[in-house]
C-alpha cells in the first residue's frame, strides 16, 4: 500500500535520500516447472511460478543475518534504492532500508520478494499460461497467503538460507509474516507484525469487496480478458480510490485538504472537480492504474479476505502453538482498516503460547499508511528490537560451537 | 526523588537489589509498570530470569525494547489478563501501587497469574509526611512525595499499617517485609510505620506452600 502521502524526509536525515543502498537490480527464481507444479491451497496445481526479488547488503559467512520484507497490497520486490540513476522515486521503503537505517544493510542482508498473484514480474493473472500461450486472466488459480508464503520459502531455499534472522511485513505484509512463523516456525528467529491482524475483518472484506465491483463493474473488464484491449481503468481507479480513503485518517485528511477548492475561487454547481480531496483521490486513481494489473487487484485482495488463521486452527490460540520466534507487533493509534485491538488479539494468542512478544502502539495522525512513513518512535522500535535479536542470536550460536 | 516511576537511574539502587534478591535463580518474572526495563534487564542477566514487562509509557517502552525485554505496551490489568493462570513465579509491582487504578484487582491479577507477588511502595505514615501534615495544613510535598495535590499521578497512598490490613482483608500472606529509610538505609521492623520512605512486601495466597 505504497502511497504519494509521503511526508517531506530531508535528503540527509538518516531516513533520507543520503542514505540509500544506491542503484539496485531486481532479480527472478523460478521454480515448480511442470510436473512438479505447486500445489495450491484451492486444490489447482501452479506452474512455472516466477519470483522477482531484490536483495540488499551482503549474506555473512554464516547466513546469520537475513531478513525477509514482506510487502502489501499494492507493493512489490523494489524495497528500497533505485533501478537507474534516473529514477525520480526510490523503493516503497527506502525510508527504514540502507545504511544506518531500522534495516541497517551494513549489517543485515535485507531480501523482499514479489508475492505470487502479483503484477511486478512475479506470476500472476497478468503471465502467460502456458498452456494456451496467452495471459491467464480468470483461468489463474485464486491464491492464498499461504500460497505466497509457500512460494517464498522456496525462494528462501534457493538462496541457502537456513533460518531468518527476522522477517517484517505491515498490512497484508504481516499476514504473510503470520503465515511464515506457524509454516514454518524452525525457520525464523524473530518476526514483526506492523498494522496488521490474524483475521481480516468485516470491515475489510466489506471495502475490498467494492474495490472488486468496481472492477468488475466497468465494461473493459470483460471477465478478465482484457489484455490484448483497454484495460479496466475507470473501475480499478475508483478501487484504489476506496483503498485510499481507508488507509488515511479523518483527521489527516482533514489536516491535508480541509475544504479547500481545486483550481476555482468558489463551488461550480457542477460535477466537476471541486474539492482538492477529490482530485488528490483522482490523481491516486490515475497514477495506480499505471502500475498496477486490475486481475491481480481482484486476485490479492480476495486472497486477504480469505486470511483467517483462528479458523484454520481452531483458534489463534492454537494457531500459534507451534511458533518460536519472538515477536514485536506494533499498531497506529489512527489506524481504523487495522485497529489496535486487532494486534493485540495477535499479542494476546503468542503470550498465551509463552512467545516473547513486544507490543507498541505508536501514536501517529496518518491512519493505516502510518507504518510507511517516516516514524522515529517505529525506526528506534525496529532498530533495538533487531539488534537485541541478532545479539542473542549470535550468543546461542556461539555457545552452540562451544558445546 | 526515589518514588517516581519513571526514568530510573541505571546505577543500582539499594531497593533494586532488594527486589532482585527476592527472585530465585532461573525464575519467570512479570514487572508491572516495568519503566525503562532496568529491573527485569537486570534479572534476566544477573540470574538467568524470564522477564516479562507492562508498561503504560510508550518512551519507556521503547527504552525497554533497546534493552531487549519484551514488553506490553498498556494497562497492566489488560496486559495481566493475557497470562493464564500461575504462568510466572514472580510478579513485581515496584513503587506503582500507588498510582493503580484498582489496587485490589491488579494484586488478585498478580496472584492469579504469578505464585507470589513483590509490592514495593512509599510509605504514607513516614513521620515527614504526618508532621509536614500537622504543621503546614498542607498536602505533603517531601522528597518522597513530590507532587503537588492537583497534579499527583499517586491515586491510592497507604501506609505500612494499610498495607497489612489490606492484605489481611484479602487473606494474603505477608512472606516478607523489607523497610527502607528514605536515603535507602535498610532499617528493622521497630516503629517502621513511622521510620521507613519504603516498603517491600513479599505476598501470596495464604495457606499456600512456599
């Protein structure tokens, strides 16, 4: 859920453009080529599937120092830094990676990979099948979070990596981190969950749901199958539209735009633009459409609305019964898509399983957008949660020798 | 200024190491009100403990994490009702009593989800509180207590004698009492009421084994 509401960060700061890891490539894995084809979680079989992914800082000699970053809705594999020294914007989260960052990648070895379903160089309904040699459109299988979590495990393989030293993910971002630590529990030491919930509520389905109609709703769509015509632009403009509003805050909003009026000294009496919150909603429109495929909207937004790990395992409870990773789950006090009880029902089931867990509400006006935006108090959060993280890590280890 | 919560000296103080000496080896500790962490990062390395901590303070919280403790960042009756029942040997409410809400609850909490509970507190009966009292007919502002009455987070002050009471009401029993003099000199049980700035109760279930 990378947005343009980001708020001035001063080139030098440590947040800033001064520090940035500098030009990046992304890179692709493919696997489960035919017969070996994934098993999804609806019973279809999948493949090849194609993972792009981008990699910072340098893997230590011994591969103890590797964070997986698990983006939202709308993210991709492009973290952090700048595919060519051209590039007017670096990645979603240059904020919190590079040097001397929360994600420091003098120390650690950041990765963030392109969920499957998605429209970023990862397989998606957008790819071609290969069966029929033309996109998938609607014949893609509906995926699942853990669809995309058993997806990036095999990337994870593929680099060598035995166990994560952490992973972080907000939003969606932190049900795949959900996912990954009851998966695959051996596999992480530390894991953080931003604005995130086990569940997805009413509340979300209900928006996303109209962000789908929407799509479904303009005529271009045409069950899908749009990709040799015009694309679905109108209705996934107004599903990110609705996207939008949820993941700001009244009072931001508010702060934002007020009443002012976009380019007229007063209202037209016309259904032209008036307010400069509309044309800000239609510029967010226009500008997502751009980059973003109207299938795999329909697709990663159902997949939210399928997350229910309580449902899956009887209870959350239970759920995390088997997770050792310590954990810290942070929530936004404006945050409304995902409010702060929804993390602490998160907090409540790892303490009930004896999880080391830390548990921050961070005051900020910025609504469910908080978590990528420049924070000092989320910065300083990660900063000494990861270096506490690797510092155990590394005694156990070095006892482990010893022994 | 040895009754505020928040912003505890990292050298440590005579009522910190009392505390600490009153947790076994190796035990599972839950701090309520836990500030800046020092305690139970203290415990966990000094004697291998399993420190847990509450904290209303989302800057002393972030202290915490610096220190690697996990922490819970809200009220302790909330934070308290996540545990299930006997998860921690000890639970630790230092210099906070007075500033809980609801003391009764929190120390039911306390014995609920721990076997035995620490309670640190200013004394109340302090003969420079009682004569501050008597001669000025004004609140109590003393280096024990530097609030003035319309800005005191100290909702529920009690003396030594309250506090045995109190723990007689509720039928707990009283494992250990330690008293300190305000300038942290360890003093015995004879007029304490009267001598002591602070108090530490060792407290569980009566009839219950040690």
């Amino acid at each position: 859920m990378a947005t343009d509401d980001g708020i001035p960060v001063a080139e030098d700061s440590r947040l800033g453009r001064a520090h940035s890891v500098g030009l990046v490539e992304t890179r692709a894995f493919t696997f489960a080529e035919p017969p070996e084809e994934l098993e999804l979680e609806c019973g279809q079989r999948l493949g090849p599937i194609t993972l792009v992914y981008e990699t910072y800082g340098e893997l230590s000699p011994a591969r103890d120092n590797a964070i997986l970053i698990l983006h939202a809705l709308s993210g991709d594999a492009h973290v952090a830094g700048y595919h060519t020294p051209e590039d007017r914007k670096p990645g979603w989260w240059d904020i919190c990676v590079g040097p001397g960052k929360p994600f420091d990648t003098t120390k650690y070895f950041v990765i963030c990979s392109n969920i499957v379903g998605g429209c970023k160089g990862s397989t998606g309904p957008s790819s071609t099948n290969p069966a029929t040699g033309k996109p998938y459109g609607l014949e893609f299988p509906v995926v699942t979070v853990s669809d995309m979590v058993r997806a990036q495990k095999r990337l994870i393989d593929h680099l060598g990596i035995e166990r994560l030293l952490s992973m972080v993910g907000g939003s969606m971002g932190g049900f795949q981190v959900l996912e990954w630590v009851v998966r695959y529990p051996e596999r992480v030491a530390s894991a953080m969950a931003i604005a995130t919930t086990a569940r997805l509520s009413t509340q979300g389905i209900a928006f996303n749901e109209v962000g789908r109609q929407a799509i479904m709703a303009d005529p271009n769509w045409m069950g899908g199958n749009y990709y040799a015509k015009a694309a679905p632009r109108a209705g996934l403009a107004i599903a990110r539209m609705i996207g939008h509003i949820t993941y700001l805050s009244d009072t931001q909003m508010h702060a934002k735009f007020g009443r002012r009026l976009q380019d007229r000294e007063s209202v037209g009496y016309d259904f032209k633009t008036d307010f400069q919150v509309e044309s800000y909603l239609r510029y967010q429109g226009d500008s997502f459409v751009r980059r973003f495929d109207a299938n795999s909207y329909l697709y990663i937004s159902k997949a939210m609305d399928y997350f229910d790990l309580a449902e899956r395992y009887g209870s959350l409870v239970q759920a995390f019964e088997r997770v050792r990773a310590e954990f810290l789950v942070l929530s936004f006090t404006s945050d409304w898509l995902f409010p702060t009880y929804q993390s602490k029902e998160i907090v409540k089931a790892l303490k009930a399983n004896g999880v080391p867990t830390t548990f921050l509400e961070i005051p900020s006006a910025y609504g469910h957008d908080a978590f990528l935006l420049p924070n000092d108090r989320l910065a300083d959060t990660v900063t000494g949660f990861l270096a506490n993280v690797q510092r155990r890590v590394r005694a156990r280890a070095g006892k482990d020798t010893k022994e | 200024m040895i009754f505020s919560r928040r912003g505890r000296p990292t050298k440590l103080r005579l009522d910190y190491e009392l505390i600490e000496s009153l947790v076994p080896d190796g035990a599972k500790v839950l701090d309520l009100g836990c500030g800046d962490g020092q305690l139970l990062s203290d415990l966990i390395e000094h004697k291998r403990c399993v420190g847990r901590g509450i904290e209303i303070d989302e800057t002393a919280v972030l202290e915490c994490v610096r220190r690697g403790v996990p922490v819970y960042h809200g009220d302790m009756l909330e934070g308290m009702s996540f545990y299930r029942d006997g998860e921690f040997d000890v639970t630790i409410l230092s210099q906070t009593l007075q500033q809980v809400m609801k003391p009764p609850e929190a120390i039911r909490e306390m014995l609920r989800v721990g076997r035995r509970a620490i309670i640190s507190f200013p004394n109340f009966g302090h003969w420079s509180v009682r004569l501050g009292l008597l001669w000025t007919g004004r609140m109590p502002r003393t280096a024990l207590l530097p609030y003035h009455w319309f800005n005191t987070p100290n909702v529920h002050l009690c003396t030594i004698k309250d506090f045995r009471a109190f723990c007689n009401r509720e039928k707990l029993a009283r494992v250990r009492e330690i008293f300190l003099t305000p300038g942290q000199w360890r003093i015995g049980p004879w007029l304490a009421n009267w001598r002591a700035g602070l108090a530490i109760f060792q407290v569980q279930r009566a009839g219950r084994e040690e």
